[in-house]
C-alpha cells in the first residue's frame, strides 16, 4: 500500500514503525515513556497546533495535540487526556447533537407497551427483599431497583411473573424503570464517538459510527425494557474506552511536572477506571468475562513489550505490573464481591430461589430458619433427613405409589418442610407396633455401623428397597427404594439398613460426630443389608405421577456425594430440655459467595432445553432470526438489528481478515508494508477491535446452553467501531467533500433501514402488508405479520382487538412438556407468534397456569378472536401435592369476551 502524504503528515509523530514499543491502540511515544518514570521536556506544539481552529467533519488536516479555545485556554478535553485532546470545541456541538438525537430514539414512546415484556419477567424479587436464584450477577438489577424504590414503588402484589401483565393497576413505575436501560443506551452514542476520536480517526469517521450505534435497531429495542444488556453493553464500552485513554496516556511522556505520561495522575486515573469499569460489567454478567480477556490480552501484550525492551529497568517494569495487578484485577474483584454484599443485604428475606442454596445458607434469610435440635439421635428418635450433595430436600414418603415396578409407595426427595419428611428411626430389632416405642426403651446413641429402621410414622410404611428397577432410572445398578408394610406388620430383612458414618465429611463435626450419630454435624450413607446398594439421589426428577420431585434409588456403585445424608431435625420425648442441643453454623460471607457463585455456574450450565426463540452463535453475523418479545392489540415487539448497519458490520469484520491475512502473505514474499507507518497504524486499531468482536462472540460456540440474537451485541459493538475504521481507511484517498457525501450515503442508509423496522421497536402502528414487505429483507425472520391490521385505519381506539399475548421469557424451554402432549416431540415452531397456550384449571372464576405449550396457526387464528378459550386436555394429570384440583385445561390468553352466555367455553 503506498503512503498518502496528507495521511502520514496527520499522523506525524505517531507513526507505528515496526521498533515501536507501543500498544496496539494508542500511537506511540517517545521511548521515555517506557524506559524511564522521569520526567522529560514537553515536545513543543507543531504551527497547525499552535493555532486553534473548529473542527470540521470534512477536514483531512491533523489535529491539534492539545486543543484550545479561542482564547488560547487549554480545553477541558485536553485537561481529562487519554487522547480526548485532540478534540476541538466545535465538537462539542456534534456530541450534544448525538445526545439530543439519540434522547428522541431511545425515548420515543417509552410507555409502550404498558405490559411486561420478555425478560421483564425477571424483576421484582429486590423490590420486596425475597431471595431469589438467578444465573446472572445483581449489578444492572440493582441499579433498576435503585430507581424503582426512588420512583416510591414498595413492590406490593406485583411479582413482574406474566408477559402481558399489565402495570397500571399496580402502580408500577415502569416508565421510570425503563428510562434507566434506555439512558444507558443513549450514553452508549457519544461514547462511540469519543472512542473513536481516541483512537485518532477523524471527526467524520467518529460521527458515522456514533450514528450506526444510534440507529441501530436490536440495539434500541434491547434498551428500551427492563433487561440486563443496556448496562452490560455500556460498561463493555467504557472498558474499552477507558483502556483505550489509560494506552494513550502510557504512551506520553512524562512532563517536566509529572501530570502526564505514566504514574501520572491522569495515567492512574485512567487505569483505576478501566479496572472499574471492568468489574461493573462482570457484575451484570458473567459474559463480561470476555470484556476481561480483551483487557487482559492486551495488558499482556503490552508487558512483553516493556519486558523485551532492555532499555526499561527491572524495577520500573515491576512498578507497572503491580500497578496493572492492582488496578485490572484486584479493584475488579472488589467491585464484583461488593455488589453481592448489597445483594445479599438486599435479599434478606426468604423467597423463590431458597431451595438452590445449602441449608446453612438458607438459614441466614429471615423467615427460613429453625430452632435448635437435639445433637445426640438416639433409637426412638423422630428426624428429617436431607440430602448433604444436590438441594432436593427431605426424604419424604407420600400415599402415592410407583405406577410400574413393584407398585409400591413413592419414596422421593420433596424441598420443603411437611410433616411427611418425619421419620421414626429404630433398631433392626425393634417391634413398631409397640405402643409408644419412643419411649419404651431408655434412649440409646446411635453408633456407627449400627444396623437400623427407618419407620414412616404417617403412613405407617418403612424404607424399604428390594432387586427390583425403579421406573426412571431403569439400570441395572439401581434399585428401587419404596415404603413398603402397614399398621401392625413387623417389616422384613429388606427394611433394614447399615449406618456408616463418612469419617471425612463429618470430621468438621468433632470426634464424636465421627462415631455417634449427630444431628447436622454426621455425614453418613445408608446401606441396604441385604444387596448392598446405598441410599442414593441425584438431579433426576420423578414425572407428574411422582409431582416431579427428585428420584432416590439404591444405587450399587454410587458417587460419593450423591449418597450422602445428614440429620436436619432430631425429637426423642426421653431426652431432658437441658441435652446439648446444635444449629446450623451460620456461613461467612465468603463462604455464602462462594457457593452462590457455584449454584449459580450449575444453573447456568443446566439451561440446555431448546426455546422457541433461541439461536446459535453462527446465525448471529448474518441476522437469521430474532427474539419476539411481546405480541399484544396487533402490535408486536420483536427485537431484530438493523439490516443495513448490521450487514456492514459483517462485511468489515471479514474485510480486516481478508486483509490481514493478505498483508501475513505480502510480508512472506518480502514486501514491506509494515514500513508504511498507515499500515501499521490502522493495523494495530483494526487488531484491538477485531480481538474485542472476536472474543465476546467466538466463546458462545463453547457453550451448549440457551443462546439468543441479543448475546452478540457486545461483539456487534466492536464491529460497528470496526466498521467505522474501515470507512476512515478506505475513504482516506478521496477528497474530503466526497468523504462527507459517502458517509451521508450510509447514514441515510442506516436511518432508511431503522425507520423501515421501527414499528418492531417501539410497538408501533403497522400493517400487513408493510409486514410482509419488510419481512422479505430477511428469509428466516419469523415475526408474524397476521397480529397486524390489514390498514392502519383499523387501529382507531374504537376498533382495537386484543390479540394473543405470544411472547416468551428466556428461561421457559421448547419443547414444552412433549412427554405430556402425546409422548413425542411435536412441532410447534410455526406458531402464530411462537408462543404460549397455557396449560392450568380453572377455580373460582380464576385461571390457573403452570404449563405451556405452543399454538399452531391454523389454532391460533381460530382462537384470535375468543376472549378465553378453554379446551380440555385429558392429557394432563394433577399438579398439585396429594390434594385434588379442578380439570386440567387449555388456556388461551388475552382476547375479547366470548359471544355466547357466561360459562362458553370454545371446544
């Protein structure tokens, strides 16, 4: 590639040539600026420099270093530094403009819908301080509930649980709620502008991209509601930002008084606020960790740099390690620890998410703890057992018996406290039917190795287990375990079982727990005396015959934690008040966050069932398929990017491997192009936001769970910026008025496109036949143009329909309950909008909705115009917990009263 003289004479002094030592996204800089902390004389500025004058978004003149006004004063951007100082006055304009631009976009009917939204559905535990479990750090919940308790909402009846529900009458301050994302979405405009003039592109080229970001659809409709992605994507941004500035002030020399260049108070000021900002946004998601590789590959770079210059003494390099140590990952992990502090204070309550956690930590939440119990068991003594590996709860026997195998009672682990938790434990020899057998006898510790009973006071049935498979786990290694007897019979052999205490788990107990039976402090196993399986659960659940609670089995080669149980509760009539009594031990708060951390990578990792709206990493460049979000009075909210700006984007980031891979060849033949300081400078730009596209999207290729359209837009951010710096490369040549009008040309593109699809963003006025229009841009787009009106016309207050409420949260599955609907996979993808039937009863006038399933159009269509259409399905059996309900039905959600008297139901 050959020189541009204007080009390379803007460039001036920051010619990247191959001796550089600099980073790969900042201009280098004096070699003082590695090899010595002293302070060097300031380079005096050039004549253009000394001269101020406005910015003009067609200029191809450098810059000045250090931007004044007209009064010759140095410019608040020039004081903040990290490169901002080569931004004019004038420019200060552009930004406010970007803002007042991108207010009207983001904030553009705002209100609507007036209903919960997608993920929404998420929201509400913070408000009424309930515990609850969700795979994603509490930052950007947080800071929505900060505004939610600031607009006065105390939460009331309002749980956010129903797409669809609508906030009025609660009185929630939604609008509030929502104008948090879209404020941070609308930062995310300038930002683009100002990282760009970071990275010394010009003016145009920062206002281009700035407005690809603003125009940007899925961008807009993600920050629009109440979801987690508007914060992460501007903390990604600020990261990025802000290492971009901490680069360019490590470049500078030192000044004569140290205000610049590094260990400076600016070049502190910088770091800790990439360090910052990088643990703000691992705090609203763990996707945020690639925000942290991108940081971190370039940090490395730049000590090996420092490290292979052999004018930098030791102890100055060791002066910026621990500088970067300190500042990119100790004040990360700070920051991300703090906010489960707040979590933790916040959730103070028990709630929804109790059951995810340990005992000890469900012991620390108001409302869910327990009195003390006895530590000794003793024979006679009635207990709880609980499971020490998986949180499936209590061993627990109901009046329900396996539908195959032996048909015997149910033996199952249930989450909750009930009085059929509640087990009699005796000897082998011991007769039950004795009466009073607790207190027939003087109470006697139970020991390791002690042959025992297990009796099931409520329905008179003891733990019993025998060579026979149980109905799930149907492997010859398993063996079914039941209650098995009735009132007055003595039991036989295959009721007893053999207590063996684990000696490394119950260490922390003491001595004694290791060789008696304690409550809470003994780990111990159960093994069947006659074939030799252990007392086993694991994560499988029993289907609706067992109320889909976890399965216990006796398994002949377990693991080892899955056959582990304790004594929550111990009762023995015979033992005086004053006998040691224990607790659970309450957990640290590391200890508490370091579990947390746990449950939540195991519930993140178990999200591998499809979703009607999920997509995988491969899709995502090309905008395949996007995520509908709400469908409601024939509007729809579908998030979908914006075609033009997102295609661009695409072909940017396959033009700099194309081309990078071009310049890998060229130097093999021996052409230098890297001697061409252009080269090597938009190289070293186009490398760092290449590698932060690349590693926010390629990881989701490692991952097997749930993915959707909207986890690419961290890495669609970089592209944009990516894109924009092709445009500054390749528009380099042309004359500075042709530069404007090709800019132009793709701006007007980009707002043609956003205008095109804004109905799908803003929930707006649209009719069928604009739908089917607008479809066609993409072949797989898959909202559905029959919600629409046939004119706009028909949308008049007076005619208004209610149409099906369709969407989805991210958390339900497709297929939804196959096994129910006919035991296979039906499809269910061609669904009016995708989404939901419900599948519940109705009682007292009320509808009752556990389940959901998918609608096919043809069904749709027919139940778009009934209010409530109700169809039995005899499919379904009783969800509820040993107690009747009224008839499972098909409910259909969200439309007009039907014709005919009270009490119609559509067949």
């Amino acid at each position: 590639m050959a020189s541009d003289p204007l080009r390379s004479r803007r460039l001036g002094d920051r010619s990247l040539g191959a001796a550089s030592t600099s980073t790969y996204v900042a201009p280098p800089a004096a070699a003082d600026a590695y090899t010595s902390d002293k302070p060097t004389e300031s380079a005096k500025p050039s004549s253009y420099a000394s001269r101020p004058r406005k910015a003009s978004l067609s200029d191809d003149r450098p810059l000045a270093k250090a931007s004044r006004s007209r009064t010759g004063t140095t410019s608040w951007w020039s004081r903040v530094g990290g490169g901002l100082d080569v931004i004019q006055p004038g420019e200060n304009r552009v930004l406010a403009g970007l803002v007042l631009l991108g207010a009207v976009v983001r904030y553009w009917h705002i209100a609507r819908p007036s209903s919960v939204v997608f993920d929404e559905v998420h929201f509400g535990g913070y408000i009424q301080s309930r515990f609850f479990m969700d795979v994603h750090p509490p930052l950007a919940k947080l800071l929505i509930t900060l505004v939610a308790w600031l607009a006065g909402f105390k939460g009331g009846q309002f749980d956010f649980k129903d797409i669809g529900a609508e906030y009025g009458p609660a009185h929630v301050p939604y609008i509030a709620m929502r104008l948090l994302p879209a404020t941070l979405g609308l930062a995310l405009v300038p930002l683009a502008y100002l990282t760009l003039r970071a990275l010394h592109l010009r003016p145009a080229t920062a206002l281009l991209g700035a407005l690809f970001v603003l125009f940007e659809n899925g961008l807009i409709t993600q920050s629009r509601f109440i979801l987690l992605d508007s914060p992460l994507i501007l903390f990604t941004a600020l990261s990025a930002f802000f290492w971009i500035g901490f680069s360019n002030e490590n470049e500078t020399p030192r000044d004569r008084h140290g205000k610049v260049g590094p260990f400076s108070k600016r070049w502190w000021t910088w770091l800790t606020l990439t360090g910052l900002a990088l643990g703000a946004v691992v705090s609203c998601k763990w996707v945020g960790l690639f925000t942290i590789a991108t940081v971190g590959v370039f940090t490395v770079l730049q000590l090996w740099l420092l490290l292979g210059d052999l004018r930098v003494p030791i102890p100055l390099l060791v002066r910026h390690f621990v500088a970067r140590a300190i500042c990119l990952i100790a004040v990360p992990v700070v920051f991300y620890i703090s906010m489960f502090a707040i979590h933790f204070a916040v959730l103070s309550n028990s709630g929804d998410g109790d059951g995810f956690m340990s005992s000890e930590f469900q012991h620390t939440l108001r409302g869910h703890g327990m009195q003390d119990t006895f530590a000794d068991v003793m024979v006679g003594s009635r207990i709880t057992i609980r499971h020490a590996h998986t949180q499936g709860g209590y061993l627990h026997s109901h009046p329900h018996v396996y539908p195959g195998g032996s048909q015997q009672q149910q033996i199952t682990l249930y989450p909750h406290r009930d009085d059929n938790n509640v087990w009699l434990v005796l000897n082998a020899t011991a007769d039950p039917n004795i009466p009073d057998v607790e207190t027939h006898a003087p109470p006697t510790p139970i020991k390791d190795r002690q042959t025992l009973v297990f009796h099931h006071p409520s329905t008179h049935k003891k733990l019993h287990s025998h060579d026979v498979r149980p109905p799930v786990s149907e492997v010859d290694y398993q063996n079914e375990v039941s209650g098995y007897g009735f009132e007055g019979f003595e039991g036989d052999a295959n009721d007893h079982w053999v207590l063996e205490i684990d000696q490394f788990e119950s260490a922390y107990g003491g001595k004694h727990a290791k060789t008696h039976l304690e409550a809470l402090r003994t780990r111990f196993r159960l093994r069947h005396m006659l074939t030799g399986c252990y007392l086993f659960s694991h994560k499988v659940k029993l289907p609706e015959w067992g109320f889909e609670q976890q399965e216990v089995t006796c398994n002949k080669n377990p693991s080892r934690e899955n056959a582990l149980w304790y004594i929550e509760t111990n009762e023995h009539k015979m033992l005086p008040l004053d006998a040691r009594k224990v607790n659970y031990r309450r957990p640290s708060f590391l200890a508490k966050f370091a579990e947390l951390q746990a449950v939540m990578w195991q519930t993140n990792q178990g999200l591998t069932d499809r979703h009607a709206y999920d997509s995988r990493p491969s899709s995502w460049p090309l905008l395949l398929r996007g995520i509908n979000f709400w469908v409601k009075d024939h509007r729809q909210v579908y998030l979908i990017g914006n075609p033009f700006v997102w295609a661009l984007s695409t072909i940017a980031v396959s033009s700099f491997l194309a081309i990078r891979g071009l310049l890998i060849l060229r130097a093999q033949r021996g052409y230098k192009d890297f001697a061409n300081s252009q080269v090597v400078y938009y190289d070293r730009v186009g490398t760092f936001l290449f590698a932060g596209w690349f590693l926010h999207y390629f990881p989701f290729f490692l991952m097997g769970r749930q993915l959707f359209l909207h986890h690419y837009f961290p890495a669609l951010y970089f592209a944009l910026l990516l894109l924009a710096t092709a445009f500054d490369l390749a528009t380099s040549r042309l004359r500075p008025r042709l530069r404007l009008s090709v800019a132009l040309t793709l701006i007007g593109g980009a707002v043609l496109a956003w205008w095109y699809l804004s109905p799908l963003a803003y929930a707006g006025v649209w009719t069928r036949g604009q739908c089917e229009r607008a479809k066609k841009l993409g072949r797989n787009w898959d909202f559905s143009c029959a919600d629409f009106h046939e004119k706009k016309s028909d949308y008049a207050p007076q005619s208004a329909v209610p149409t099906l409420n369709c969407a989805k949260p991210s958390h339900e599955m497709l297929p939804p309950r196959d096994e129910r609907l006919g035991g296979k996979a039906q499809d269910y993808s061609s669904g009016l909008c995708g989404g939901p039937l419900v599948y519940g009863s109705l009682a007292d006038g009320h509808h009752h909705a556990p389940h959901a399933a998918y609608v096919q159009p043809t069904a749709a269509a027919r139940l778009q115009q009934s209010a409530l259409a109700v169809v039995p399905d005899p499919s379904l059996e009783p969800q509820a917990h040993e107690s009747e309900i009224n008839p499972p039905v098909l409910i259909c959600l969200g439309a007009p009263p039907l014709r005919g008297g009270s009490g119609e139901v559509a067949q």
